[in-house]
C-alpha cells in the first residue's frame, strides 16, 4: 500500500507540475520575452529530473534493460542540450526562432528514442507473440498516416517551394513521429505480458504525447497560429516528465526484464480500431464539409451497425474466455486456484522475492484418513469434506497467501514476505482449525492434515525443488503420527536423494544379477531340526554396497517394482527349493513373503499357480507370508486366500500383532500360520510382554494353526518359547540369513 502510494504521489506531482507551467504560461501572455523564457527554462529542467530518473533506473538495471535506459538517457541529453542551446541564443540574439542546430539535436534525439524502443521490442518480441493484436495496430496505423498524410504532409509539400531544408526537416520530424507510434503500439500490447506494465505504459504514455504535440506543432505553424508558450509547450513538458515516471517507476519495483503473461485478450483493447475507423469516417465527412448525399449516408450508417455488431459479438466472447479463463485455473469443486494456478504464480512470487529480497514459505497440506472417507461413506462425503477444508484453511492463512487445491485431497498454500517463526504459527492455527469434526448429513468426521513446509531462499530457489521438498516433509510428518506439520531440512534432501538413487538403480538391479535370495532356516524348537526356510531377498550394489531390504522393498513399494521384484523372488525360492528336493532334503518347505500390493494384484493366484507348474514344485511346500494389513479388505483377501487354499499352497500371517488383529476376523481366514513379531520376543523377560507372547501362542493352538516365533537371538528365549507350547522357531540363536549353498551345509550338518 505505501509502495503505491507512493507512485500516486509521483504522477501527481507531475500532473501539478505541468498544470502550474501551463498556468503560468497563460499569464505571461502579455509578456511574449519572459514567456519564452519561462517556455525554455521548463524544458530545460524537466529535462534534468528526467535525466535524474533516467540515471537511478540505469544504476539499478542489468544487462538488456540497462541499455534500454542509455538509449532513452541519451535521447533526453540531446533533447536537454537543444533546449539549452536554444535558451543561450534566445537570451544574446533577443530571437524567439527555433535555431537550426536545435531543431538538428532534437532530431538526433528523436532517432535515440526510436533506437532505444525498437531495442526493447526485439528483445520483448524473442518470447512473445504479437499476432493478436496485429490487426488492431494495422487499423491504428492507417488511421495515423491518413491523418498524417491529409493534415501535415500535404500542406508541407504545398509549403515545400519556400525551403528544401525546412522540407526535409519537417518530413524526418514526421516520419520519426510515425515510427515512434509504430513502436509505442507494439510496446503498448507487449506490456500486457509484463509484470512491468506500469513503467511500459507511461513510457507509451511519454512517447504518444511528444509525438501528439509535434504533429500539432507542425499543423500550428503551417497554419500560421504556433507561438512559443501555447498548450503544445506544456504537452512536451507532461511527455519528458513521463519518461522520468517510466524510468522512476522501475527503480521502485523491479531491477530486470521477466516478461510473464499475466492476462489474455482485454475487451477494451479491441475497441481502439473501432474508434479509429469512426474518426476517419468523421474527418473524411469533415474534409467534404458534410456534404453527404444518400449513398454516403447509407454506408456510414452501415459502417456503424457493423461496429456495433462487432463489439456485441466482442462483448459476448470475452465473458465466455473469463469464464473459460476460470475454469482453466481453478479448481471446480472448492473454487480454490487449482495446480496450473499454482505452478504459474509460485515463479512470480519466486521472481518477486528474489528482487525484493524476501521469503516464501510453501506450505503443503494432505488430509490424513481421507480415502477411508471416500471407501467407506461415498465420493459424496468426500467432496463435502474438501469443500469444508477449503473454508478452513481460508480461515487459517493470512490475507496475503494464496491457496490451491493442487488434486485429490492435497492443497498447497504460498505465504510472500514471511520468515520461518511465522511460518510456524499459520501452520499451527491450520491444525487447531482442523480439531473440530467435520459434520456432514449427521455423519462426524475426523479429519486432520499433516503439513509439510519449504522456504524459499533456504531451501530452494526454484518451484519445483520446493515443492518436492515440501511433500517430503509432508510425508515425513505422517510417517511420524500424522495431523503434525514439518519443516524440510537436509536430512530430507539426503533422504530423497538417496531414494531418487535407489529408484532408477533398482530398476537395472536385476539385469545387472545384484540381486539374490538368501534363506534363514525354520526349526523345531525342541529338537532343533530344519523344517523349512524363509527366503529373504537382499541386494549387494556395484557401488553402493549392501543395502538393507527395509530400506529398497520400501522404494519398491512405493514405485511398483515391488510386482517384477516379489516374482522374481517367488520364482527364485521355488527353483532353489526343487534343487533341494532333487538333493534329497523332500521334506524342506519354503516360506515366501508377499506385499499387500503383490497380494491384492489381479491374478495373483493364477500367477503362483503359474510359478509352480513351471518349477515343478509341489505346492505344499509353499507358505505364503502376509501382514496383517490384509484384514483391512476382508472380503477381498478372504476369496484370494481361499484361491491359495484350494490350489495347495499355505499362508501365514507375518509379525502378528503389530497391525490389524482382529480375533473375530482371523478364525474366519482360512490361514495356517501366525508369526510371532520379533519385537514381542525381544523383551521376554518384560512381563507385559511375556503375556503377550503367550497370548499369541495360546490363540495360535486354539485355532488349530501352527504358531513359528520370529528372532530368537538367546537361549532364554529358546526355553521360555518352548515353555509356553510353541513349537516352531527361527533367529541368529539357530542361523542368520545364509545363500543357498550355505543353507545345503546346514542340512549337511544336520543329517
């Protein structure tokens, strides 16, 4: 607001400027000496604050743009040197005469000013395309010379005979003129793309009226009636000062060219054709003296109802590009921006602050639970729930943030001109807003966001990079209890780079024969023999070394290799397990461990199937290792295990008691096997932990299914398990993970 101000403060300034120069000119009209005088003197130092403004802009400017503002500096030295000459020889030769050395600068000053805009449209013109507006500047241009053309350049070749110099003058003067118009209308449309556009139009604004007043003057002293000191004098004055203005707005917002299309197609634009083409028709009646017979009324009054049809028309599809304009940047459900929004405005708010030297905090935010709202109650709820968090966050960000719903329940808010302490408190007041349930159609919802934050400078300087760290952290803080917000720091940036690394070099791992199956073996606890084994993929990397599998399944999960990966793995185990048989050890089992993506994939069951007609193992040597996390889509998991069942193949539930047990829900899967977590036999001697363990193991034989406790590591352990009724076991107490030949030396032994 004060930056404002401040330019209102400035154009008024010089509109009282030129309002008390003219003023005074009109009282000296009694005194023709002094108001010649007076006329130069105002030139002269109009010209000097100009030259001032000039000079700031040029200090502060880079590059293309500095040489714009020389360019213009140059032009406004020579024109303030003519004006000076013209005051000297004024005051010694007592003659009001424009000398011709005068009338020379002025000219070459004139050629600066057209060097000076046709630079900037070239360097404008490499990224934006004016075609547009090509037919409204064809019609402003025909307008101009026509004019032109009837009004100065007739009557200057009638005056011609008098003086070839004055004749040749006076058509370069025009010709000049002409160009400069040329020029300020293509800079006129340019500027609607510019987040410049204030400094462009005044330069427009500066150009049109020098190039107004000459013609006047020429039209003025062919016809007998110019004199030094009239409104044309006052009218120069107004057109340097705007240059000034032009030159003084961009040292007040902007120290370099970033050209950013901020609008399309304006209605009010498309209207100065047709107001040309009216002014031609009221000139041309004009110069017949309105002398119309019927024919020329008739056509003017067709020309004007084929105007008015066209703005009509005009009128009707600039609402529709508005609306089509909204819907292309927002979002149709909770009206918020949507991601193109987004994307557009964060590299303006990101240009801004680097000229400003300023913050941005990115703020992302995702409903946690929200797709259990869409599976459970319906896309309706859902909807009405993100129309709801839309009005929230409204109420939790400030005036000057702006918020968009970038898809599905994801909104990203960017807060200028902040630093990280407030930061801090807009996330907060977002979570306090988000405690309250969200009632729709008498259903209570609890919904809560997890949020992650990105600062610009720190931790990026472009769009993307922010936002990739801001979800980084979002996703941080939901691994870590969610409805908490988060602040990107380098750990995250290590962690994506990291994971970025394990992406792309996962997908070469098999091609390159990195990875491998390794079997931990499975025994009776009380007579320690080997019943089976657990395959357990690992991955040994050219480069990177060994890297842990809960570290890669994770990137595998997430990226969708988990499917080529959990078959190869599948048909790995399968292959290395018919080696053994063919080696005599028939009776050895094989325990494979499957993703819930793997499970619930389309044909899973077929895929098994597949896997074991083509290794020729028998599926009863085969276990299944599932998470809990399957009771979460009963049904669902209840016809693919029942699908195993039937083809011979066992399952099992992997780290039972960490997840979703539901005692109700397990009697009813048909399963054969529950894994004690290792994280329950770690801490025996801890007495919660024991009735834990116990629990399990006493459900486990209850149900009829075999009970196999995981990470036995101690011989305390070993005894306890087999204290409480457990029969089977596996851990370092017995072997860590070991290659299939490790594992036929192991069976060695044991025969």
């Amino acid at each position: 607001m004060k930056m404002r101000a401040n330019k209102s403060s400035i154009i008024g300034i010089v509109l009282v400027i030129t309002f008390l120069y003219y003023l005074l000119l009109l009282l000296l009209q009694d005194n023709p000496w002094v108001r010649v005088l007076v006329t130069i003197t105002g030139l002269i130092l109009a010209g000097f604050l100009c030259l001032k403004w000039i000079y700031d802009a040029y200090k502060i400017t880079k590059d293309k743009q500095k040489k714009f503002w020389l360019l213009i500096g140059i032009g406004v030295s020579l024109y303030t040197i003519s004006s000076i000459y013209w005051l000297i020889i004024v005051i010694i030769q007592k003659v009001t005469d424009y000398p011709d050395l005068s009338y020379a600068l002025w000219l070459f000053a004139y050629i600066f000013f057209l060097t000076a805009l046709v630079y900037k449209i070239r360097v404008i013109e490499t990224s934006i395309n004016t075609s547009p507006y090509l037919f409204n500047m064809g019609i402003f241009i025909i307008v101009s010379v026509s004019i032109t053309v009837h009004y100065l350049l007739q009557p200057i070749l009638a005056f011609s005979g008098e003086s070839t110099l004055v004749f040749v003058i006076s058509i370069l003067y025009l010709v000049v003129d002409l160009s400069i118009i040329f020029a300020i209308l293509i800079i006129y449309y340019l500027s609607l793309y510019s987040n410049e556009k204030e400094s462009l139009l005044f330069i427009v604004c500066a150009f049109f009226f020098q190039a107004l007043a000459d013609m006047m003057f020429v039209y003025a002293t062919l016809n007998d009636f110019y004199e030094v000191g009239i409104y044309i004098d006052a009218i120069w004055l107004f057109a340097l000062l705007s240059m000034g203005i032009a030159a003084k707005f961009v040292q007040k917002d902007f120290a370099s060219f970033d050209w950013k299309i901020l609008r399309s197609f304006d209605s009010k634009d498309t209207y100065f054709p047709y107001i040309g083409g009216i002014v031609l028709v009221i000139l041309v009646s004009d110069s017949y003296n309105w002398e119309m017979n019927a024919l020329s009324i008739g056509i003017s009054f067709v020309f004007i109802l084929v105007i008015t049809r066209q703005i009509v028309v005009m009128r009707k599809n600039n609402q529709l590009v508005k609306e089509y304009r909204y819907l292309a940047y927002h979002d149709s459900l909770t009206s918020l921006k949507n991601r193109t929004s987004f994307v557009k405005e964060l590299k303006l708010f990101l240009k801004q602050a680097e000229t400003l030297d300023t913050s941005i905090c990115v703020l992302l935010l995702d409903l946690d639970r929200f797709k259990n709202v869409n599976d459970t109650l319906g896309h309706h709820y859902g909807d009405e729930v993100l129309m709801e968090a839309a009005q929230r966050l409204k109420m939790g960000a400030d005036c000057q943030s702006e918020i968009y719903r970038i898809g599905g329940d994801e909104f990203v808010i960017i807060i200028p001109d902040i630093d990280k302490e407030e930061c801090e408190r807009i996330a907060k007041s977002i979570l306090a807003i988000f405690e309250s349930s969200f009632v729709i159609d008498n259903h209570e919802i609890n919904i809560t966001p997890s949020i992650g934050i990105s600062m610009y400078p720190t931790d990026g300087k472009k769009g993307e990079t922010l936002l990739r760290y801001s979800d980084a952290a979002m996703y941080h803080a939901k691994e870590t209890g969610k409805n908490r917000y988060h602040f990107f720091n380098q750990k995250l940036n290590e962690d994506i780079v990291r994971k970025m690394t394990l992406e792309i070099e996962l997908k070469k791992a098999m091609q390159n024969d990195e990875l491998m199956v390794h079997y931990q073996p499975k025994f009776e606890l009380n007579s320690k023999k080997i019943i089976g084994m657990e395959a357990l993929l690992r991955w040994n990397h050219a480069t990177l070394g060994a890297i842990p599998p809960q570290e890669f399944i994770r990137v595998a999960e997430e990226t969708g290799q988990i499917l080529p990966l959990g078959e190869w793995v599948l048909r790995k185990a399968c292959e290395d397990t018919k080696e053994l048989h063919k080696k005599g050890y028939q009776k050895i089992a094989i325990a494979v461990n499957v993703s819930v993506r793997q499970f619930e994939e389309q044909g899973f069951v077929e895929l098994v199937e597949q896997v074991l007609e083509e290794t020729g193992l028998e599926a009863k040597y085969l276990e299944l290792e599932i998470t809990e996390s399957i009771m979460q889509n009963v049904a669902h998991s209840t016809e693919i295990l029942k699908g195993l069942k039937a083809i011979g193949v066992k399952t099992a539930i992997d780290d039972f008691g960490t997840g979703y047990s539901s005692l109700h829900v397990l009697k009813t899967l048909p399963i054969d096997t529950i894994k004690i977590d290792k994280s329950f036999i770690d801490q025996m001697e801890v007495i919660t932990n024991f009735s834990i363990v116990k629990t399990i193991i006493d459900i486990g034989l209850n149900l009829n299914l075999k009970v196999i406790a995981e990470g036995i590591e101690t011989h305390f352990q070993h005894e306890i398990l087999i204290d409480l009724g457990c029969e089977l076991g596996q851990g370092y107490l017995f072997s860590q993970p070991v290659s299939l030949k490790e594992l036929e030396n192991h069976l060695l032994l044991a025969v």
